[in-house]
C-alpha cells in the first residue's frame, strides 16, 4: 500500500488543490474518467464541508486529505478538528436519503441543502464517518476495476525500485 497526505488551510480558495491532486492521482493510476470525477467530486464536496460546517468557515485551522492506494481501491481520509457531524448527518451518508427526489422543474422543490451527503453516498462505493480523540474522519473508498490501479501501481513501483 501506498499512502501520503496533503494538508490546506481551511480556506474554499484551497480546495483547488484537492481537486488538482485527485485528478493527478487518477491519472497515474489510469483511473476511469466516470470514476476519477466521482472522486473528485466527493473528496471536494468533504473538503468544502468540512470548510463550511466543522470550521464555520473560519480559515485559522487545517484539514487534511491522506491517499491510500491499494490494488483493486483508493481511499481518501479527510481528517479535521472542527465540529463534530451531526448523527443524522453521519446516518444520511451511511443510509442514503431522498433528498435528491425532487422534481428540477419546480425550483420550490429544490432543497437548500443536504444534498453533498447523497452525491458521495450514490457515487463512492464506501464511505464511513467516525470521531475520535477529538478528530473527525471521512473515508471514501473507491474499489477500481482490475485495469485501474493496480497494474499502474505495481509499474510505478517497479519503475521506481520501490516496494509497495
């Protein structure tokens, strides 16, 4: 397994970068264009979150995003100090909710929020909330078809001289 992080100020101006190094990510590891945007997507919805409601948007704080590569998935970590999610929250995410289930010609119908949780429930095909010690952590896990991941990992290693 491969992992590192990246860390941001907790700044929406930052979160270009977790959208940069997803994609830079992807592209080494001939992830599908369908499944590098999903990720990319989730892990900026996260970041953008984590901004938004842990940090109140407050910039003075950091957040981090670590990458787990494995054969056969990617794992992104987003760990902060922030406020805690709400347990309601944290059951959307698990659950799924229907707040998608809107009719887009009525733009009553649309939600004002909420809807972040339902994307990264409907396109990572995990993804776990949990606290401790004072430190939240979301992993989003994407399982990556057989001619994504890990044959550009064990090259990249090989290449490399590195043991993986």
């Amino acid at each position: 397994m491969s992992r590192f992080r990246l860390v941001i100020e907790s700044s929406l101006s930052e979160v270009f970068l977790i959208s940069v190094v997803v994609r830079g990510v992807c592209r080494q590891l001939e992830v599908s264009a369908a499944d590098t945007a999903a990720l990319e997507v989730c892990a900026v919805e996260a970041v953008t979150n984590v901004i938004r409601h842990a940090y109140l948007g407050a910039r003075e704080h950091e957040l981090s995003v670590e990458f787990a590569i494995s054969p056969g998935r990617l794992d992104l970590y987003v760990r902060d100090e922030g406020k805690s999610m709400p347990d309601e929250h944290a059951a959307k995410l698990r659950q799924g909710s229907r707040v998608l289930g809107f009719d887009p010609r009525d733009l009553r119908a649309v939600p004002e929020g909420g809807m972040g949780l339902q994307i990264i429930h409907e396109l990572m095909d995990e993804a776990e909330y949990s606290r401790e010690a004072g430190i939240n952590c979301l992993r989003l896990t994407k399982f990556l078809r057989a001619s994504e991941g890990a044959e550009a990992l064990a090259d990249a290693a090989h290449s490399s001289g590195a043991h993986i």
